[in-house]
C-alpha cells in the first residue's frame, strides 16, 4: 500500500489538496495554452476553407452540365465545332 506510512490522515487529506490544486493549475495552464492558439487556429481554418473553396471553384467545370441548345444565355457554338 503506498499510503501506508502515513500515520494521521489530516497528511492525507494534505497530500491529496496538494495533487488536487496541481491537477488545477494544470488545467489552467492548458487552458491559457488554447486560448492563445485559438486565433491561429480560426485563421488557419478560414485560409483552408478558402484553399477548399477555390479547388472546388476551378474543378467545377468537371461536373457542370453542358449548356442547353435551347438556352438563350448560352454561347453560341461556331458552325464547325458542331
């Protein structure tokens, strides 16, 4: 037993108060850790989103559907190419 020297349990009670507010201070630190990084973090996501966005906008071509010849917006096709 790793407590078993301890002969008055107010050292016990110590001990743990002691690891308690180590655990605590811990957390804080990691805390203020993530509150630093959370701005580079959000810019970092925003500049992946644009990177995701612009591959998507230069691969849309791939799957856009080809202009209907009734379409009065559509380009019109030279006679050869036809």
């Amino acid at each position: 037993m790793p407590f078993s020297t301890i002969k008055e349990p107010e050292c016990l009670v110590k001990w743990q108060l002691i690891k308690t507010d180590l655990m605590v201070q811990a957390y804080h630190t990691t805390l203020e850790f993530y509150r630093r990084l959370a701005p580079m973090q959000e810019k970092m996501f925003r500049h992946m989103e644009r990177e995701i966005e612009d591959m998507d906008e230069a691969d849309r071509w791939k799957i856009d559907e080809p202009e209907s010849p009734d379409d009065p917006e559509a380009p019109e096709t030279p006679p050869g190419w036809r």
